[in-house]
C-alpha cells in the first residue's frame, strides 16, 4: 500500500514535530532527546500536582501524544511504529515532569509496554520519585486469555486520571481511581482489513467479503473471520458480546473509535447503529465517533464502555485542552526544553574483589555461554530460536565487565549487573531480568537475605512481566527454586530448578511470553527459559559441592 512519508527511520520524529508546529506556541513541547527519546510534554506544567504520564508505540494517533494537555496527560512517550519506548525514554518523561506529588504511569496491557514503564517506575523509585502504575486490560475479544490486551477503553483512564490530577488529588486516590476504571471498562474491535506499515511491504490477510472480529491495534488477527454484512448485523454481534461484560442496571459512557481509515460518513453510520442497538439503553454518555486510538489505516472500528458513578461522569464531562479535541491553532514552531537529570544519582559503587563471588559468576556464565546452541534449538520449537543467543549475549557481557563490578558488595553487584542486562540482552529477556536484578538488589540494601531479596526480585519481575507458575516461562523453574533456597539451601534448590523446568515439557501451550503467542502444541519441549534456570542453579550448586 502506499504511503506518505520521508524516510521510515524519521517518520515519528517529524510526526511528532507535525504535531508541536500545529498545536499552538506555548502549549506543549517536547525532550530534546531525539530519535531515542521521544517524549511529549505540557510546556506549562509546574509539578505541583500528580503527573500523569502514558505512552507507546507510534501508529495509534492521536494516541498518545495528541492528549497532552490541561486535564489529561501530563507527558506521553512514544516509540517507533508499534514498538514499546525504551526504559529511558520513560525515565526521562518522568523526570522531565514529576514532583513531590508522584507520578501515575497508565500502561497497556502488552508486554513490552508493562516491561519499560514498569523498569522505568523502578528505577525512578530508586531516584526517590513516588510512582504508581496502572495497566489497563479491556479488550474482551478473547474471553478466556489470562492477559487481555489493552486498547482503545485506556483512553477513559487518561481523562479520569487527568481530571483528578488537574483537581489536585493526590497519588493515593488517583491510583485508587485509575485501578478501579480500568477494571470497569470492556472494549471489542472491527476490522474489514488489517493494517499497513510504512516502508514494509503489505499483504492484506482478508478475503472481498469478509473482515475480522476482536482483532488488535497492532494487527493482530482476531478471534473469528466474519461474512461481510450490514453495519446493523455487525453492531448487533458486537453489542451482544459487550452486553455479556455490563450491569443492565448501571450507566456507561460509550467511546466510538475510528481505527483509522474508516470515512467520516461510514463512521456516523456506526455511531447510529450503536445507539439504536439494545446497547444504548444502558448509555448515559458517547464519546465519539472519531480517531482516538487509531491502527495506522485499518479500515475498522471499536467500541469500548465504562460503568458510571457521579465522579466518573464529572471527569469525563469535564472540559481539556488536548490537541485532539482542539479547533486549528497558528503554526509555531516546536518547543524544546532541555530533558532534566537524574534528581538523585545512585550511589557509584568502585570496583572491588570477592574470590567467592567471581568464581560463582565465572561458573553461572561459562554454563549459559555453552550452552547457546541447546537454548537455541529448544527455542526454535516454541518461538523464533534465539533464546541462547540472547542469553550467551547477556552473559559475555557480564564477564566482559567482571573487573568493574564491586563484587565485595552483594547488592552493588546484583544493581550492576541488572544494569548490564538491561543494556546488552535483547527483547523482552533483558528487561525481565533487569528487573529481577534491580529489584533483588534494592531489598538486599534493606536487609533481606540473598534468598529473600532473589524472591524480592522474582516478585517485581512476575509483577511486570505477568508470568505465573504454569504459564511455561522460565518462573516455572525459578519460583520453586528460590523457595528452595530461602527454605533448605542451594542443592534442594537447583533439585526443585529442575524439576519445574521438565514439568514445563509436560505443559501443551504456554499462556505468557512470545511463546503464548505460537499454536503449535509445545507438549516434550521444554521451556527454554526454564531450562537455562536450571542450568544455572545446577552449575552453582556444583561449585559449592567442589568447594
């Protein structure tokens, strides 16, 4: 398909930089951290109240930086088309705009997204930055999955959040508040095509007559193929759907979004059967229809409804000032405000020498670097065989800086070498591990045994990456063994280790990470993430036998 563009490497730069030239000098700007950092923000923000910071990958437009402004967001960080923004692109929005009064992240319910905001908020913790996090998980298009995505339904939290915050609420009530929207909204998709990404080549996966139902913002195919028919019958299959999730005897407001290239005249139609449909009778407020929380050009719609109370309804019915709910505005030029430091560097730890704590991280790495090529091949069955790769990556690195780590200091250590992770481990891996690291680090500086601060660490982790035992993650290894640990020491540890990465061989389907998102039947495969576990546990209760 085509489209209007430069070149793909700048199109959200200078989309961004579109949008500040037309929004009105004085009104918003942006971090002078471009390509990295992609951060729209209130030029007029004085921190005195809650920040209200969200964000994602570009292509939903207006979302997320279009609803910047008085009464919504307080930034919004964007990353490339459909990818997540990275830890510090997050991290420097929250700096860039949060005070004393704390910062709320309002997150979609996709991994890499809880992945970075959720390592960002941490380390912004660690700063000395009060952050709470809500993630948003609406769409009802797959009622048995334990993650729903988050979609267009997100954009009720931002004005509710945003309201609140402009009203001088703090923290605490705010988050109370985004939490219990969040779980009160349903959202469901339409589509008659998927989408296009500028600069890659298109291969529409819909027939002449049909579309799909329950398909995500991403592209993602739906949950059924669904014939071609009037908008009447498609509403009617929608409603019935949504109707499953509502009170009949509650109020909902109800946001019409235009997924991108559906005509301004098709999406008045929709809007007619929607509030003609046995829906409207529990609808108090619409909100739409337009492009909120677009696909690029997917030639569809969703319909997304949140439960109504009396603050609720005061916080959608209050007026913002957005650009995407303003008149046209003279042309300015981009604002640009330098991004701010760090408020409190952490502590820089000097090198230092433990002959224990060497040897036991020379014997963990040299057990995964060797074992790249087994991860790999077990990976190729569940995912796109790279697991060992991106885990070898992870460990040279750490040997490379083996010298600069302050190895006489636990905590330090457990800090450096989250940091080394985060940086030189793709995908959604490095971010995981990060975390645990992190924050096993922060409760050993607080006095928590290794074994407690480890499951510290394995609790953040789950927290963010939303994996559980039985989900065939590498938790499935790892859960068990630090409960081993903290209990009965590293043997019956790196027992337990493997025995819950050979259960996962046992497990048909994983239900969190990439590989949840692979039909093939995993069954005598095991996980790869758990077998590296084991394998370290293994490695580190051998050199304890022969020491």
């Amino acid at each position: 398909m085509k489209h209007f563009f430069n070149r793909r490497e700048t199109i959200v730069t200078e989309a961004l930089d579109g949008l500040l030239r037309t929004i009105g000098s004085g009104d918003l700007a942006r971090l002078d951290g471009y390509p990295e950092i992609k951060v729209v923000l209130r030029a007029d923000w004085d921190k005195t109240k809650v920040s209200v910071v969200s964000g994602g990958g570009a292509g939903h437009e207006p979302s997320h930086a279009g609803f910047v402004g008085k009464g919504m967001l307080t930034a919004a960080v964007s990353g490339e088309i459909f990818a997540s923004p990275s830890v510090e692109a997050v991290l420097a929005a929250i700096r860039a705009v949060t005070g004393p009064a704390g910062c709320l992240l309002i997150v979609k319910n996709y991994t890499g997204d809880r992945l970075n905001f959720g390592l960002a908020a941490e380390k912004a913790r660690a700063e000395g930055f009060r952050v709470e996090m809500v993630i948003v998980a609406d769409d009802i298009a797959l009622p048995d999955i334990t993650q729903p995505r988050g979609v267009a339904g997100t954009l009720f939290v931002h004005k509710i959040a945003g309201h609140l915050s402009e009203t001088g609420h703090d923290l605490a009530d705010i988050a109370v508040a985004a939490r219990g929207a969040a779980k009160d909204i349903v959202s469901l998709g339409m589509s008659l095509s998927s989408c296009s990404i500028p600069g890659q080549p298109h291969e529409d996966r819909f027939g002449e007559n049909d579309g799909e139902l329950g398909l995500g913002i991403h592209g993602e195919p739906g949950v059924e193929r669904i014939a071609l028919q009037s908008v009447d019958r498609l509403v009617a299959i929608m409603a019935d759907r949504l109707a499953a999730g509502l009170d009949p005897k509650a109020s909902y407001a109800l946001l019409i979004n235009n997924l991108g290239s559906v005509p301004p005249l098709e999406m008045s139609v929709v809007a007619n059967a929607v509030l003609a449909s046995p829906l409207a009778k529990t609808v108090k407020l619409t909100i739409g229809p337009g492009p909120l929380m677009t696909a690029l050009n997917m030639n569809g719609f969703s319909l997304s409804l949140i439960r109504l109370d009396a603050a609720r309804e005061a916080a959608l019915l209050a007026p913002v000032g957005p650009h995407a709910w303003m008149p046209a505005k003279l042309v300015a030029a981009p604002a640009i405000v330098p991004m701010a430091k760090a408020a409190r560097q952490s502590t820089a730890h000097k090198a230092s020498h433990d002959a224990g704590a060497r040897r036991l991280i020379i014997t963990v790495c040299e057990r995964l670097i060797s074992l790249e090529a087994t991860l790999n091949g077990l990976d190729a069955k569940a995912g796109d065989g790279d697991t060992g790769s991106t885990v070898a990556t992870g460990a040279r690195s750490i040997v490379e800086r083996l010298d600069a780590l302050p190895l006489a200091n636990p905590g330090a250590t457990l800090g450096a070498i989250g940091d080394t992770l985060s940086a030189s481990m793709g995908g959604s891996s490095g971010v995981l591990l990060s975390i645990f690291f992190t924050a096993a680090a922060q409760a050993l500086d607080g006095g928590a045994s290794v074994a407690k601060a480890l499951l510290a660490g394995l609790e953040r982790m789950t927290f963010y990456g939303g994996a559980k035992i039985g989900d065939r993650t590498m938790v499935d290894a790892l859960e068990p063994a630090l409960k081993a640990l903290d209990a009965n020491g590293l043997e019956e540890a790196a027992a337990a280790a493997r025995r819950g990465a050979e259960a996962t061989a046992a497990m048909e389907k994983a239900r969190a990470g990439r590989s949840a998102y692979v039909g093939a039947k995993l069954q005598g495969v095991v996980d790869p993430g758990a077998h590296a576990v084991a394998e370290v546990f293994a490695a580190a209760a051998t050199l304890l036998v022969s020491a």
